[in-house]
C-alpha cells in the first residue's frame, strides 16, 4: 500500500501529471463546476491520475493561506492540517541561527523544514513515506535541499547534528488526542538535549506551563489575534521562560517576555473599576501568563485580579499584545436591560466577549443585534465579585 501512494505521487509529478495540475489550476472546481471539469477531463486521462489531481489542486488552493508558494508544492490532507504556516515556521527557524546542521523529526509534508534549510544543511525523520516524498519536493520548491531519512524517529541518528526540531503527532486513527499528549511523548521529545543542545518543539496552545522544564522557554505563538501553537525550547535556545509572540501577516513579530503570572492572582497591579480605556489582551499574551507585563508596559489597571481585561482613564499607547478600545458604558450586568440600553447608544453590530462570566456568546450578540448605525462590543465580565458589563468602540 506505501509503495502504490508513493508511485501515485510520482506519477502526479510526472508529465502527464504535471499537464493536467497546470490545467486544473485557476479554475473554478467549486460545486457543480468540479462534476463538468472532472467528467471532461476522464476522456482524456485515466480516472485515477483525474481524481490524484483534482485532490491535490484543492489542497493547494486550500493552502495558500498558509504558503506563498502552495501552487507548485505537495500535500496530503492530514500533512496540510497539521503543517505549521510558512509564517510561524519561518519565525520559528530564526531561533537556530548559526546552527548549520538541523533534523527535523516528525517532519511531515515539510512546512518547518522548508524554512529550517533556508541556508542550512537538514535531515527531514519521518515514517509516512508519501510524505517523505511531499517534504523533499516542498523544500526544493523553496530553493532548500532536504535529506530525507525514513524511520521511527527514536531511531534517528543525530550524531552531528547541531540542533532538533521535532512536531510530535497530537492525532491518532482514533482523532484528537487529549492535550498534552503526543506522539512520542513529551517527556521523550525533551530528553533529546541528552544527545543535542539546541531542541525545539512544537506544541498546542493548550499546553501546560507545568510542561516546560526548568530553564526551558513556553512561547505562545499568534497571528494577528488568532492563537495559533506553542513551542518549548531549551536552554541553549531560551530568552524567557513564557513568551508572547504576535506575527504580523508579512511576518514582523512582536515579542513580550518574562515571568509568568502567579496562580493566585496576586501580582501587585493595582485592580480598579473600568476606566474610559479597556485592553482586551491578546490570546498569546493570555496563554502565556503576561498580563501583568502588558499592564507595566502600557501603564494599565486590572478590573480584578483573576481577569485579563486592563483599563486606564487616559487612552494607553498602542500596542500589537492588545486590542484597544473605548469605553461607552459601564456598569454591573444587567442583561434584561442591556437591549434598550443598544438602542439608546445607536448600536446595531454587536461583538460580545466575555471572561469570568457563563454564557452563549453567539447567542446573545444575536439577540443583541439592533439596527443602529455604530458596532460595538459588549463586554461581559467582573469587577471584584459583581457581574460586570461593558458596551466599547473602537477608538
């Protein structure tokens, strides 16, 4: 069965393959479209190779929203899911700078061994063999060379290598794994700086900072303000023990650093009711621990101590860890009347966030929906021990 999808992507990349990709990409395959494209070209190609090459230019229409160069590259449907964006991996690469020789365990179709060969010597571990293939192919794509290695990856030879990448499986045939767990473990991925300094691994967001050893780094990684991944890196690769990256779509990063909020909520930031000004924090910035960092640097408040949300009477600098905005009303909950109040501020659009209170978002900012002329936010929260309500603008 490996040999046959291996001989089937070869045969894709081959010139009869090749052909019918080029006439398959820019078109319209949406709905019906795809039935007519489909039946027309089996007059012409073998049913197969049609239906190898219809899946493959969906996936990389799919993909350009995580590479620049989708067009020309490989995929499978689960190596494309699980594959970094170009974006985060090229940010993640950077940390190896002045390391010549990289492996790249797990490294599936090769989203991060494409930017870890920028200028490097890599060796790309992996048992799937059809990706194997993808991953080469995808790195040479990017100009890059990609010595392949097929094998459990506890088998690796890194002898000679100058630092590791590994993406451990968090699926299995059976879906989802728990968070936390992975394939191989955790635990195993961090006992590779026995046999090389400089590790780095990929995590979800969802990890436990309990996960980072002692002198390790947890990064918490966004673009713009979705929460993309985490990653550990060791001490050789460290600056913080919890950061916040934010990525820019051209893939500027904004960093913020330090150590992580104490569990109990007492940081020493003032906590004072909601001003005119309100940071909603980013994701990252939550994930990571660092509210207490984003309110020295923005000159901040909390409204309580086990809630992210900042504020400040006088409008706070701009910041990329934040989204910034003004407020309107405050005052506790009150959802029965929270729909007259809409209308007397001319409210039609609503966003609604909520921290530290139970409720549908979707369901309310449906309710909530009027026909004013402004959007806002509505904020559901705390202040102290009170249910507390916000309705925003941006400024």
């Amino acid at each position: 069965m490996e040999h046959e999808e291996t001989a089937r992507a070869a045969r894709l990349a081959g010139p009869e393959g090749t052909a019918l990709l080029d006439r398959l990409a820019g078109t319209d395959r949406s709905g019906a479209a795809a039935l007519r494209i489909g039946t027309a070209l089996r007059r012409e190609y073998d049913a197969a190779l049609v239906a190898d090459a219809m899946a493959l230019a969906d996936l990389r229409d799919r993909a350009a929203a995580k590479f620049a160069r989708a067009g020309s590259m490989w995929f499978t449907r689960d190596g494309l899911e699980q594959a970094s964006s170009e974006v985060i991996a090229r940010h993640r690469a950077a940390r190896y700078r002045g390391r010549g020789r990289l492996t790249d365990l797990c490294c599936g179709i090769g989203g991060d061994a494409i930017a870890l060969a920028d200028g490097r010597e890599v060796t790309g571990v992996d048992l799937d063999p059809v990706h194997l293939w993808m991953a080469r192919r995808n790195v040479a794509v990017h100009g890059g060379t990609l010595h392949p290695v097929r094998c459990d990856v506890r088998d690796a030879d890194l002898s000679g290598t100058d630092g590791v990448f590994v993406d451990p499986a968090r699926r299995s045939t059976g879906g989802r794994m728990r968070t936390g767990d992975s394939e191989p473990p955790l635990d195993w991925c961090v006992g590779l700086t026995e046999r090389t300094d400089a590790v780095g691994i990929k995590a979800a967001p969802g990890v436990d900072h309990a996960a980072a050893p002692p002198g390790w780094e947890l990064e918490f990684v966004a673009l713009g303000r979705e929460l993309k991944e985490a990653a550990l890196w060791s001490p050789a690769l460290a600056g913080a023990r919890t950061r916040a990256t934010v990525l820019d779509a051209d893939g500027t990063a904004h960093a913020l650093a330090g150590e992580p909020d104490p569990d109990d909520g007492d940081t020493g930031v003032p906590v004072v009711e909601p001003g005119r000004w309100l940071l909603d924090p980013n994701p990252a910035v939550t994930r990571a621990g660092l509210v207490t960092a984003l309110a020295g640097r923005t000159g901040t408040s909390r409204i309580d101590r086990r809630i992210a949300f900042l504020t400040a009477d006088d409008e706070p600098p701009g910041t990329p860890f934040a989204r910034t905005l003004r407020v309107i009303d405050s005052r506790p909950w009150d959802q029965k009347r929270l729909p007259r109040l809409l209308r007397e501020l001319d409210v039609g659009a609503v966003d609604v966030r909520r921290r530290g209170l139970a409720g549908d978002v979707d369901a309310l900012a449906r309710r909530l929906r009027g026909r004013g002329s402004r959007r806002a936010t509505v904020v559901m929260t705390r202040v102290g021990d009170r249910p507390w309500g916000l309705v925003c603008v941006d400024p």
